[in-house]
C-alpha cells in the first residue's frame, strides 16, 4: 500500500523568506501524481502544485515549485517570498496513475509566517 | 461554473441520532469521493462513488456508514446512531469522466460534524 509521510508537523518563516518543506513516500508503482494542497484557517482545499512521476521536470506555480526525486521517493515544496496568506496546513499527496483512484494524503506541516 | 457543494457546512448531532451529509459535484463530473479528517490529522479516504454505483468503499467504516450517488440528485454520506468519534470534518471531491488523461478532484468545502 502507498504511504506518505511529512516529518515536520510545524515550521515558521520570516515573510519574504523561503522555506522548504518535506515529503516522502513510498510506493511500488512507477507512474503516479504528486500533490500539494494548502488548508487556510476556512479548511478548503486548495490545490497548490501537481507532479507528474513521469515529467522529470519539477513543477513550478508562480512562487511555488517542486523538488522530485524519483528515485530517492522525495517530493519537497519550496515557497519563495514567503507571505502572510501563505500560513496554512500544507499536506503533501499521492495517487494512482492508473486508476481513478484516491487521494492519499500525509498528516500535514503547519506553516506559520512571522511578519 | 460552479464549485463543489457541501451542505451543510455545520451540523451538530447528539449520539445516538443520524447524520445526512450532501455533495453535489462540479457539473459534468461523474465520479465523487468522500474524504474524513479528524482534528490535526490529514484527509482520509473512505468511498468513491459513480452514478448509482459505489467503485471502493476500502475507507468506510463497515458498519452506521453508508454512501449513495443517485442518477438524480447529489451524492450522501449517511452516518447512523452517530458516536463521539464521528466527530470530523467530512469533504466531497468530484472529477470528471476519465479519458486516461489527468483527473484532477476538486474539492469541497466540506462538513463538519459535532456530535455532543
């Protein structure tokens, strides 16, 4: 079974700074998306960024990209100019390729933005 | 075009009573899936619905949990004899019809259940 995990429950940042926050998974699969949602405060899901496992490019939204690494099973966000809207759970996301299948989510990392 | 659509976006039950929670899905969009969170924790897989067929129910609790999408109307999640634990936010995704391209599920706003 597909598992995912996020090592950091909490992490803060200056605005205007970066910050990287982790993701790893496990899978046996070779084709498969990635996810990032962000959850404000209103708790909606906001879709942030999308890998697919076959692009080897990172996916890149604005401040917002990704560092995939296949084969280490490593999918990091990286937030540049880091703002105070950006405070959120981030959770990190997997799913099948193959089948219209479900999401598989990690527990989340809190981001706090100090002004 | 509109969101997906939860309501209610508050319901409090007491124990014992049922819980009816609705979704309607992006317009053109055939496949739904419910998701529980619990409080500090992720989202959590528990149906995956197409017109008047259930695809997994994998995540559902086996027993008081039940889900439908009619051909006519939104999809539900129904809890019976709801208990404290049941407490959690309850979101709705849809996604459209696959052509073996990328199906992105677009979520709710979900609901959150109290149970007193």
């Amino acid at each position: 079974a597909q598992t995912v995990t996020q090592s950091q429950p909490e992490m803060s940042v200056q605005e205007a700074e970066t910050v990287t926050l982790s993701c790893t998974y496990d899978t046996s699969e070779s084709d498969y998306y990635l996810f990032w949602y962000k959850q404000p405060p209103s708790r909606q899901m906001i879709l942030v960024i999308r890998q697919e496992a076959y692009k080897q490019q990172n996916a890149t939204e604005n401040r917002f990209s990704v560092n995939f690494q296949k084969a280490a099973k490593s999918f990091s966000l990286k937030i540049s100019d880091s703002q105070l809207g950006d405070a959120a759970m981030y959770f990190c996301a997997y799913r099948s390729m193959f089948r219209d299948d479900k999401i598989i989510f990690g527990k989340g990392t809190r981001l706090h933005i100090l002004p | 075009n509109a969101g997906v659509m939860q309501n209610p976006r508050h319901l409090v039950r007491r124990r014992g009573q049922e819980a009816r929670l609705r979704c309607s899905p992006m317009k053109g969009h055939s496949h739904v899936y419910w998701y529980r969170q619990l409080p500090e924790e992720g989202l959590k897989f528990m149906v995956y619905l197409q017109k008047e067929n259930i695809i997994d129910e994998s995540g559902m609790p086996k027993e008081r949990f039940s889900a439908e999408f009619p051909k006519e109307g939104p999809s539900i999640l129904r809890i019976q004899q709801v208990v404290r634990g049941d407490s959690a936010a309850y979101f709705c995704a849809s996604s459209p019809l696959s052509r073996g391209g990328p199906d992105t599920q677009y979520f709710g706003p979900g609901t959150r259940l109290t149970v007193l």
